[in-house]
C-alpha cells in the first residue's frame, strides 16, 4: 500500500502533548477532529464526517460505520467492542473487507497488574488491616495471621480468558499458583489449563478466587447467577473487572451477605457511575474501584502509539495489531 494522503476521523480524548503527537504523526494525511467524550468509553452519538473516512480511530456511532462506503480500517479506542458485536456490522465489515482492531495491548497491563493487586491484597489481608486503622485501631494481629494464605497453595480461575486474564497468568506463574483459564474457544497456554466455559460450573467447587473478565453480550448477561454463586467453594472471593453487566449484582450481594463469598473485588458495576446509595456500597466485605483497572499515569499516550503502530502497519500492508476482524 502506498502512503497516499488518507481521512483519518477520532474522537479520543487526548491532552495537547498526545493531540501534537497525532498531528505530527499524520500530517501526510487528512486529520478530522471531532468531539471528544468524557471517557475512553464515550461513544460519539453521530457525525456525518464519518462518511468521508478511511480510517476511524476511537468510539465511532455504530451506525454512521454501517452507511459508510469509504471506511477501510476501524481501531477502538478501548479492549472491549460490545458496542459493534452486531451480526450486521460483521457482515457490512466481511462484504466491504474492513479491518477491526481493538487496543487489547494498551490495557491488558494495567489490567492484569490490577487483578494482581487485588489478589495480593486480599490473600495479604490489607484491606481488614486498613479498615482497623479507619475504625477503632486494635491491633488486630492474630486474626489478620491467621486469615492470610498463600497464592502458591491457592486455586484461581479466570473466566474470560483473553488478552487480560493471559498476562495475569503470566505474572502469577512464579507465585506457583493453579491456574484455570476459561474461553468461548479454548486454545493450549503454556501452564494454564484452558477449558470451555460449558465447564465452569464443575471447576467452581475447586476455586478459591474467581475471576471475571467477560465481555458484555447477551451471552454473558447476569453469567455470575445465584447458581453461579452456589457452586462455588464457602469462603471463595469473586473478583469482577471485565463488564458490570454480567454480574447479577443481587445474587452477589446474598453471596456476600451470607457468608457463602468471604469477599468481592469490583472494578465494574451496573450502572455507572455506581449511585452513592446503591447496596453493593454498604455490604461488608465488598470492596469497589471505579473502572479504573485499566487506567494509567501514560494511558492516552500509549493508546496513541498504538494506533500510530498500526497506522504504519496499515500503510505497510502488514498485519495489524489487535486484530479482531
């Protein structure tokens, strides 16, 4: 492919440092600012200058990419597609041979560093310890011993198995733990034993954390049920940073309140922003980041070398990175 002047339209939202960047970085092309949201997330509710783009780089309307007769490559600005997992726009992108990528390498580090954190946190019983200092300051010694565990003796399943749940198994390798991952299509890992996810519900009894990193569909909505929550092992944690949605947050919240579930780590929640006054903030032993996993200090940067990346790529006609179709 030749490096022709090509319509580039985004709606990320960067500051001035990555915005120059861009700018410098496709001046051979035609670059189309449009309005950016207030999150990675946001999603542009229409703009006919779409019409006019080759390449889009962002959180397009999912319509304007259908009625599109120029589009050529399409990269979100974010790990998760639910928005455009419609069975007409895989059928408009396969007619038109348009290329999708997601930016699963921006933020599957993140990530994963923070489901380990988490892990870490609870096995090392951090947050009880801190909770006493907010409270009444005892020292609390022989029961916060006596609750700690080892990841290396420990079991963990993580349900959902892509890009995020492949290097969180990376970096619980050298802890020694047993590890499970679970996958639409499963495919061999080094080290993991990758099942279907038909086969959750009978590994769920062995489990003593479990962790969601599913996407949002209609397959996965509510997946972690009040069935879900019984099979699992009296005393499991629940971990959930992939989608607030496929979490039934009422069948958590008796998991936890029973004391079937000894904790849950939520990264997402149904809705968000989560209310001041929903349950899940007032159930002990619930413990809530707000969407922020996979956010760091150079996040807007990296989404833009990244796209910068596969920009050369496209140009090239190499392989794109990220590719989901």
């Amino acid at each position: 492919m030749n490096r022709n002047s090509t319509v580039i339209w985004t709606n990320v939202r960067l500051a001035e440092p990555e915005l120059d960047l861009l700018r410098a970085e496709t001046k051979n092309h035609q670059l189309i600012l449009a309005d950016a949201g207030p999150h990675v997330l946001a999603e542009n509710k229409g703009d006919p200058q779409i019409a006019a783009a080759e390449v889009v780089f962002g959180q397009p309307n999912a319509d304007d990419l259908l009625n599109s007769e120029n589009l050529r490559w399409l990269h979100v600005s974010s790990a998760g597609y639910t928005r455009y997992d419609r069975l007409e726009l895989w059928e408009h992108f396969s007619a038109k041979e348009i290329a999708f990528t997601n930016s699963s390498s921006v933020f599957s580090e993140p990530c994963a560093e923070h489901a380990l954190a988490v892990l870490l946190a609870h096995t090392r019983q951090l947050y009880p310890s801190y909770l006493d200092q907010l409270k009444d300051r005892e020292w609390q010694q022989n029961p916060r011993r006596a609750a700690s565990s080892l990841l290396s003796q420990q079991t963990v399943l993580i349900v959902g198995f892509g890009s995020i749940g492949q290097r969180l198994a990376e970096f619980l390798k050298p802890f020694g733990s047993t590890v499970f991952g679970f996958r639409r299509r499963p495919r061999p890992t080094p080290g993991v034993t990758v099942l279907a996810l038909e086969e959750l519900a009978a590994t769920l009894p062995a489990a003593d954390h479990v962790l969601n990193f599913l996407p949002e569909n209609s397959d996965t909505n509510r997946f972690f049920d009040q069935a879900q929550f019984s099979r699992c092992k009296p005393g499991a944690c629940y971990y959930s940073l992939g989608r607030g949605t496929t979490t039934d947050q009422t069948a958590l919240i008796d998991a936890l309140k029973s004391g079937h579930l000894e904790a849950a780590y939520l990264d997402v929640t149904d809705p968000e922003p989560l209310p001041a006054d929903h349950p899940l903030w007032f159930v002990r032993n619930c413990y809530i980041t707000p969407h922020s996993s996979g956010g760091h200090y150079h996040e807007s940067l990296r989404l833009t070398k990244h796209f910068l990346t596969n920009l050369r790529r496209f140009e090239n006609g190499e392989p794109l990175i990220d590719r989901v179709v």
